[in-house]
C-alpha cells in the first residue's frame, strides 16, 4: 500500500473506531442500568456516522484550502500584471 493509501486509512478509520467507542459506552450504561442492550441499528449507525461526519470535515476543510490558493493566486497575478504594466510603460 502506499503512504496515501494508509493515510487514507487511518483517517477513515479513527471515526469509525471513536464511533465504536461510543457505541461500547453506552452499552456499558445499558447494562450498568440493567436496561436492555441498544438495538444493532443504533450501535451500526453510530459507528458508521462518523466517517461521514469525518468526510465532510475533510471535503469542508479542502475546499476552504483551495479558496486560499484562488485567492493567492489571484494576488499574485495582479501584482505580475502590475509589475508588467509598470515595465511597459517604463
């Protein structure tokens, strides 16, 4: 596998683990309130609402970076067409 590959992994993979966590306390309050166990849907869908939650954070968090490097960019230009404005003239 490759060093993204794993990254990527490892990024996937630690919500999905936090989310069994979680899923494992609130068994251990179950059971310590002698109530029975949570359903399987509600331990499935607390395990699995972090990689979501974890991949919009990703997409949110990209695409913030790419508006950075637009308007960086755009600075950049307009100092180039400054500075070419500046050299024709001269």
């Amino acid at each position: 596998m490759s060093e993204a590959q794993l990254a990527y992994i490892a990024i996937a993979a630690a919500p999905v683990i936090v989310g069994a966590l979680f899923a494992l306390g609130d068994l251990c309050v179950q059971a310590a309130a002698r109530r029975p166990p949570p359903s399987p849907t509600r331990v499935a869908r607390l395990c699995l609402a972090g990689p979501f939650i974890g991949s919009a954070f990703a997409i949110a968090v990209a695409l913030e970076l790419v508006d950075d490097l637009v308007v960086g960019l755009h600075a950049g230009a307009r100092r180039a067409v400054i500075a070419l404005r500046a050299w024709v003239a001269a």
